[in-house]
C-alpha cells in the first residue's frame, strides 16, 4: 500500500528557500541573461516559473508599442519540495554552466552562503585558493 505523504510533508522548507534565495543573488549579481540584467526576485520567478510550467503571453502594452511577454501561474512559494530541488539544481546548474543557456560570461562564484548549503566550508575553499 502506497501511502500518500502528509501535506506538510511536500511543501517547500525554510532551509530551501533560504538556499534558493541566495542561489538567486548570486546569479542577479554576476549573470546577464541576454542581455537582460535580472534582479534575484526575477530569478527566482523565472526558474520557479520553468519548473512549475507557468504560462506566458503578451505583457500590456502601456504605450510604448513594447509590452513583452509576461509568466503566468503563482509564486515560488507554490513550490513543493521536489520542485524545489528541481529549481535549486537548476539555478546552479544555469551559473556553473551559463555557456550551456548561450550566456557570455564566466560562472558564477558561489557565495559563502551557497557554498555552505552545497556542504562545503567555504573557510576551507577560501584556503585552499
């Protein structure tokens, strides 16, 4: 018999939006999407968007003939656990490889505060340099 987890169970921890949170500054502060500098709250909507399978259309056109597209669909707070971790990867995975997304710019050098989500001692990284 497969039991079903408690609702509590699956929804999205402190500790992990802590953690995505930060994985977000980090790309805001050093990745330029396209072009397009992105704050961490834009980050962190995008990714959350690509793995929750928002939906986008036309933005409203406020007069200057450029309404752009627009991510439909919640918050990253809808995020469950899964999907978090889903997000999470993906954020690291878009600044340790920011060629893979045809982005021109280095990866992102993780803060210490990522780096110690990761399981690293960022102390110990910083010594060994």
């Amino acid at each position: 018999m497969n039991a079903q987890p408690a609702a509590w169970e699956s929804m999205l921890t402190d500790e992990q939006r802590r953690f995505f949170n930060a994985i977000c500054g980090d790309l805001a502060a050093q990745i330029e999407w396209h072009g397009n500098r992105l704050t961490k709250d834009d980050w962190r909507h995008m990714i959350s968007g690509t793995v929750l399978r928002w939906r986008t259309m036309p933005g409203i056109d406020l007069g200057d003939g450029r309404p752009g597209i627009v991510m439909l669909g919640g918050s990253s707070l809808n995020l469950r656990k899964a999907e978090c971790a889903e997000a999470i990867t993906m954020a690291l995975q878009i600044g340790d490889h920011p060629d893979e997304q045809r982005l021109s710019c280095p990866p992102v050098r993780w803060s210490d505060t990522v780096l110690r989500g990761l399981g690293f001692n960022a102390d110990d990284l910083r010594c060994a340099a």
